[in-house]
C-alpha cells in the first residue's frame, strides 16, 4: 500500500511540476538586450533605446497587462516598436490588446506594423482606427523621421505579405520581390545615407533587407522556433519549416542587423518549451 502511495505521490509532483513549468513558459516574461553599433547613427541617438514587442496574439500578462507595462516601464525606452500580430485571427480579443497601447501612449511614442494575423482576421480596418485613436503610428509601406537635438533617423514599416494575398491577383505576392516592392516604397523621399530602420514582420526576408540597404531591421513571426532545443535553436518556424534559420536574437547581412523577437504569445502551437515570452532591448551606441 505504501509503494501505491508513494507512486502515486511521484506521479502527482511530477504533473504538478509539469503544469508549473508549462504555465512559466508561455507567461514569465523576460527581457533580452541587444547592442547596435553604427557609424551611420548620428551622434545625438547615442544611448537612444527601442523596445520591441512582437506576436502578442492578444496574450494576457496580468491584469490590463500590468506585467508587461511594467517592463517597459523599468527600461523607459524613447520608442517602442510593434512588429505585428498584435491580435490573433482565430481568438480575436482587440481590447486585451489594445490595453498595452491605451497605457504605453501615454509615455512613449509607438510605432506598429502589420503581421499575417492581421490580415487573416478581416478587421484590420477596425483596429487600425482603434490604433490611430490612441494616437499609435501605423506604418504601412511608409516612413517616419525620428528627430533628436536637430538629428534624424527614419523609420519604415511595410505591410505583411498576407494582405497580398488578401487584396491582390499579383503572382509575385509571394517572395521577396513584393517585401522589396514594400520597401522601397517605404524609402520614396529620405535620405538614401540616412540611418534607416524597418519594421517588418516576417525574417526569412532577410536578403531583400540587405539589398534595400535597410540599416537595422525589428521582425517577428517565428516565435522564437516555439521549442528551442540546446546548441540547435528553435524547432519550427512559419514559413521556415523545421529547424529554421532565423527565429530569436540578431543576424547580420553585409550591412544590414536583424533582430528576431521570440515574440510574446502562442497561435496554432499553444505551447512553448525553453523559449519565455520576450521583450526586446535595444540601445545605440
């Protein structure tokens, strides 16, 4: 009878183990700094910092996401970046969402592009108001131009690709050639030797970055490779496929840095493993 119980005492902290660690998975929030370096900075954004938030997909992080607000709030960044979605097609919940904004507003600029979820739910129309309402920046396939004490930087958002599909019979709506078509959209009237930074949702473009000689780079989209495995990296990726090349962290192009977010929450696969839901930091040097 003792050996029953004491099974059955194993088996119990083992499950409850399990549903500890799963739950700090996808809810215990962490924050990864990263470094960026440039001539082409000018000199009055040294020390400029930039938060990212990517692929929320309407997650909860306490009550009126004071988890969340209070990270932010800890680096006080002189922007924060939203690099799409920001909503989930499938369990669409706009309000849980637009709370993070409603509160970051109110002390930091914020500067949002669109994702495949987006684009997917079929009401990026009523979010976009929803966004402009609170004063947010949408950029689609536009610039804006960042001032400091009589210095500018520019920074350009592009459309997911998915509206593509949504809205056009184009048969490059696929690929790089209509991510370039974006970009240089983006481009039309800034300086070409200007210190450029996009926002664009999805990595595996990385080549079309480089070539448009985009600066530095904020995506998302992979979720980290929603199980990251020791000494191999993430396990899948959307649009990547197993073992994807680009899912977290920074990668360079010749001139070009792209910074991967792990993202903030779950889509199809509602689980993650050894990859905690990430804000990212940057700061110019």
């Amino acid at each position: 009878m003792r050996k029953k119980y004491k099974r059955l005492t194993v088996v119990i902290s083992l499950l409850i183990g399990l549903g500890i660690f799963s739950y700090l998975q996808n809810n215990l929030l962490g924050v990864t700094e990263i470094t960026i370096k440039s001539t082409k900075i000018p000199s009055a954004f040294k020390g400029f910092k930039i938060v990212q938030l990517s692929d929320l997909h309407s997650n909860e992080f306490g009550e009126n996401q004071k988890k969340l607000i209070k990270k932010v709030e800890n680096i006080n960044p002189n922007i924060v970046v939203i690099t799409g979605d920001f909503i989930d097609s499938e369990r669409y919940n706009a309000k849980v969402s637009l709370e993070v904004v409603k509160q970051l507003v109110k002390h930091y600029p914020v500067y949002f592009v669109t994702g495949n979820h987006e684009a997917w739910s079929g009401r990026f129309m009523n979010l976009e108001k929803d966004l402009k309402k609170y004063n947010v920046t949408v950029l689609r396939n536009e610039h804006a131009i960042i001032k400091k004490d009589g210095q500018e930087i520019y920074i350009l958002g592009i459309d997911d690709p998915a509206f593509k599909v949504s809205n056009s019979s184009d048969s490059e709506f696929e690929g790089i050639s209509v991510v370039a078509k974006e970009v240089i959209q983006a481009k039309e009237g800034i300086d070409p030797n200007g210190f450029k930074i996009l926002l664009s949702h999805r990595p595996e473009h990385l080549r079309a970055y480089t070539e448009q000689q985009i600066d530095l780079v904020f995506t998302g989209h992979a979720h980290g490779g929603q199980v990251r495995i020791p000494f191999v990296g993430g396990l899948v990726a959307p649009d990547q496929g197993l073992l994807p090349k680009y899912t977290a962290g920074m990668y360079k192009d010749k001139d070009t840095s792209m910074i991967v977010s792990r993202g903030l929450g779950n889509s199809i696969i509602p689980q993650r493993i050894f990859n905690r839901p990430e804000i990212v930091f940057v700061q110019f040097k």
